[in-house]
C-alpha cells in the first residue's frame, strides 16, 4: 500500500460523507421519519406547559394543513412553530431556554467522558469489531488540543504508565480465566448502550423540535453516527506505521528464564569472578519472566501524524456540531433534559469502563519496544492485518 493509496481512500470516504450528508439535506425535509411533528411531547411540557383554551385553538387550522401533507407553504411547519411559540407563557419560554441551554452541554461533557482517538486506534489491534462498536455507542470522542499527538502505544506501555491502570489491571489479571465470558458480557453490554443512544436520539428528535430545520428529526440520530468515521480515521492512522509482533526480545530473556549470552556479557554481574557463577545462576533462575509478546513499532510516521491531526479537528467539530444541534432542540423541561442526558452519560461510561479494562488486557499481553525499521515481511495494513501478520525469529 502507497501513501497515493492512502490519501485516495481517505478522500474517497470524506466525498462519501459529505454527498450522504448533502443528499439528506436535501430530502429530508420532504420526508417524514417518524411520527409528525407536534403530535408527541416530552412528559413535563406536554402536560403542563402547552398553550391551552383560545391559544391552542388559533393553531388547530393551521396544525391540520401540517399534518395533512397538502401543504402550499413549505415552510408551514415553521408557522405552526411561531403560532405555539406566542401562546405559550412567558414562565414556560424561560424554562424552555433553560433546557436548551443545559441540552447544549450534552457534547462537551460526553467528550470528556468518552474514549480518545488513541484508546480506540489501539484497541483496533486485538479487537477490531468491538472498538468499532465502542466508538457507535460511547457518541462522542475525547478531545485533544490541535497539533497535539497521542501515540497509541504509550496507553498499554506499562513502563510509561505503571500506576494510572491499577485497578483494570487487577481485574484483568483475576478476570483472565473467564476471558471468554468477558468478551461475550462486553458485547451485549456495547450492544445495549448502542442501541440506547439510537433509541434516545430518535426519541428526541421526534419530540422535540429544532429552531433551524422545524421538519428535521434526524440531527440528534446523525450526530451520534460520526464518531465512526472519526473511529476508521484513527484505525488508518494506526496502521499505516509499520508494526511487528515477536514472542520474545532480543536480548531479552530465552525460553527458560535466562538471559541471552550475549545480553549477558554486557552486565556487571557476569564478570563476576568464577566463583559466584552459582549465585549469579540463581538469580537468572529467580528472575521474574516477561512472556508479553513483543509488539515492535517504527516512530510514527508522517501520515500517522496528518491522520491523527485531522481526527482531532474533526472531533473538535463534531463537539461544535453537537452543540449547534442540541442547542436548538425545544418543548423539552429541564425535568424532561436530565433523562436524556444521563441515558447519552451512561452509554459512554459504560463504553468508557470497557475500553480502559480490555487496554488493560492488552497492556499484560504485548511489550512495547520502538525500533529504527520493521522488517518488510511484519509490516502491518488494516485490511490486510490478519494475513500478514507474521512473527518475527
């Protein structure tokens, strides 16, 4: 594979997203996805804020034309909403701000509760399946600053981060015999909180309506979607530096706990005199044995960087874009906002707390050693991962 290759693929995906996005701009306003608008309301304002008596009548006519689909004006939509707009009170107007407001935070905060581009770049190594699904149903990603790299690596390097993982590493260690069940258990897990954000995005954009597109129901859904193309940028900026795979260092201790003659030349211990062979044996013998494979990695490389970078700018977008959508949802209450924005929190914790844990899995399962050039024969592509993998002497 080519950098030509690359820079085509990536560009072929982001002309796809964008005519996708393009086509449903222009024909979503002329298709109803759900229920019409106006028919369904969020419980509080519903029951108790709507305009009642003559103000509610002074809609009904021009509700009907809506609703009927025979519609002369294309913006009726938007008249019915000024119509309900001027008869609602005053206190309910001040409520109704205020629940936009607190809906805009929705993506600043799951971004900072969701995992990075980096955690899900990694987990691609070992489970390709299941951090495509973490990216589905955690909604948002974890923001870094522009111009700032995070190497995937350095998240399951021990030797750079002994302590931060503590207590996933400790389940990973007690929960390795049940490895099996974990996965099964992590699966539905993700599957449940996917298909809560769906369920809860569909639900919003049905009940409620937007101050810039009144007919559109899809935003909040769409919104939701994004992280997965932010995931397959973050996957391509992985593998396109070189990657290798080898059951042992060199250097490093052989299959029986020693170290190579060649390692051990170079230390102090072994110039011991003859007669501390013994002891010098028996410390070897003690040491404690590092089975990790070793996951063998060239710096990243340039179009690592570039990929990475454009992740970032494009999650810092995706959080703009969630704001602008939140932030012009209405007909909700502030009692009627706090669900929806602990059904989209919950759904990220738990893809947050699987991501960390099998990190951890991963961070007792390979070694990390930064070499000069991978041989040809162990160099990585995403889709060719699987057959060309291949471990080196």
């Amino acid at each position: 594979m080519t950098s030509s290759s690359i820079m085509r693929f990536v560009n072929l995906s982001i002309i796809t997203a964008a005519l996708l996005v393009w086509r449903c701009s222009a024909e979503m306003p002329y298709m109803q996805i759900g229920p019409p608008k106006f028919k369904q309301w969020f419980s509080q304002w519903g029951r108790s804020h709507l305009p009642t008596g003559a103000n509610w009548d002074v809609c009904v006519p021009d509700l009907e034309q809506y609703w009927s689909g025979n519609r002369t004006n294309p913006y009726q939509c938007t008249v019915v909403l000024n119509c309900i707009l001027k008869g609602t009170e005053e206190g309910s107007k001040q409520m109704l701000a205020a629940s936009m407001v607190l809906l805009s935070f929705i993506p600043s905060i799951l971004a900072l509760i969701c995992p990075s581009i980096a955690e899900s770049a990694m987990l691609s190594l070992d489970q390709p399946f299941l951090s495509l699904l973490l990216a589905l149903g955690a909604s948002a990603v974890y923001t870094l600053r522009i111009w700032d790299y995070e190497d995937p690596l350095d998240i399951i390097n021990t030797t750079k981060r002994p302590r931060e993982d503590g207590i996933f590493i400790r389940l990973a260690v007690a929960l390795h015999p049940y490895r099996r069940f974990v996965l099964t258990v992590e699966h539905l897990l993700v599957l449940l909180a996917i298909a809560n954000v769906i369920q809860v995005s569909l639900d919003l954009g049905w009940r409620s309506v937007s101050s810039f597109d009144c007919d559109g129901s899809y935003y909040p859904l769409s919104w939701v979607l994004v992280p997965a193309f932010l995931h397959l940028l973050a996957v391509i900026s992985f593998w396109v530096t070189p990657r290798g795979i080898s059951r042992i260092a060199k250097g490093r201790r052989n299959s029986s706990g020693l170290m190579s003659p060649p390692e051990r030349a170079k230390t102090d211990t072994y110039a011991l005199q003859k007669r501390h062979i013994n002891q010098v044996s028996i410390q070897y013998d003690t040491a404690p044995r590092d089975d990790r494979l070793v996951l063998y990695t060239e710096r990243p490389s340039l179009w690592t960087l570039a990929l990475q970078y454009i992740a970032t700018g494009c999650a810092v977008g995706h959080v703009l874009y969630g704001t602008m959508v939140f932030s012009t949802l209405m007909f909700l209450m502030v009692s009627d906002a706090v669900p929806v924005i602990m059904r989209y929190a919950l759904s990220a914790v738990v893809c947050r707390t699987i991501s960390r844990y099998e990190l951890a899995v991963m961070s007792q399962k390979y070694r990390v050693e930064y070499v000069d050039t991978v041989e040809e024969k162990s160099r990585v592509y995403l889709w060719r991962r699987r057959t060309r993998l291949t471990k080196l002497p």
